[in-house]
C-alpha cells in the first residue's frame, strides 16, 4: 500500500466498499527548482562550472576555441563552428554598449514578479554581444551605444550552492 493508500472503507448502500483516504495541504510552498532561473554552478551539475568560477574571482570569461578560433557566447564544452572540444576561457571586457535594450513591465513567475519593471537588452562588448539585465536604470535612462559596466550578483536561491550571475549597470 503506497503513503496515499488507506484502509478506511465507507460500506454503501448497495453493500459495495470503497476506498477512502485523506490528504492534506501545506500551509506553505517552498519555490519550486523547476522556477529558479539560475542554473547549479559546480562540476556536478555543468560543465561550464568553471565560467562561474571566473565569475565569482570577479573575471567574465569565455570559450574561445583553439581549433578554428571562434569565440562563443555562453560559453561551450565543443565549438559549433568546427565540433572541436579544444576551447580555452578567455577574459571579456567588463565595459560596453547598449546595443538594443527594452523594459520588461509584465508579471513574472509566481514568487519573483516583485522587482518588474526591470531593462533588459542586448550588450556590445567588441567580440560579443550578449543578453543581459541592466540594473539601476529604466527604460528613459537608456539609448543605443549607452555605456555599461559589468555588475556580478550572489543568487539567493532555494538551494546550498554560492551561484553568481553578471548583470549590467550604466556607467
């Protein structure tokens, strides 16, 4: 019998038994995993551990592969320009340019819809252009080819780990 089963049986007028269990609610919902939106950082859990490693030591780092010398952005475990696996992080600049950007004013998922309205674009860093949230800073705050600096920020999250992520801050 499983923890859902019971033994209360209720006899019905026809004489048949049936089954009966009780549930209960919580009164409390942790966050669910599936709503954390920051990936586990160590070796167990992905093979770009060490870009979050970089991250954490203050440096924002990237694959670039050794083979064809494409550099990608988020880093790779195997280039999907030549399927080399022969890559090596390298350091980015923490400074760019807003390249495009907008303000995102809907509701998020349930529990994390307190910081909307929020910027997000698309950074030029030179080598890259990569997607980012821009923090203190709305939408009038902006134009394309405004500079911005790298912001690293801990994730306060429903597990153990110590997870950190980049975000961007005009200079």
């Amino acid at each position: 019998m499983s923890d859902h089963q019971s033994n209360d049986e209720t006899v019905l007028p026809d004489g048949g038994d049936v089954p009966r269990e009780t549930v209960s609610i919580p009164t409390e919902i942790e966050l669910p995993r599936l709503l954390d939106f920051y990936e586990l950082q160590d070796p167990e859990h992905t093979q770009i551990h060490e870009f979050y490693e970089n991250l954490r030591d203050g440096r924002f780092t990237t694959t670039e592969c050794r083979e064809c010398g494409e550099l990608h952005f988020p880093p790779r475990i195997v280039c999907p320009e030549c399927t080399s696996d022969d890559l090596e992080y390298v350091d980015l600049p923490h400074e760019g340019e807003m390249y495009s950007f907008t303000e995102v004013r809907g509701t998020s998922a349930i529990g994390m819809n307190g910081d909307t309205p929020f910027v997000a674009g698309v950074v030029d860093l030179g080598p890259i252009r990569l997607s980012a949230r821009v923090d203190d800073a709305s939408y009038e705050d902006l134009e394309i080819g405004s500079a911005v600096r790298l912001k690293i920020v801990e994730v306060d999250g429903p597990t153990d780990q110590d997870r950190v992520f980049y975000r961007f801050t005009p200079v």
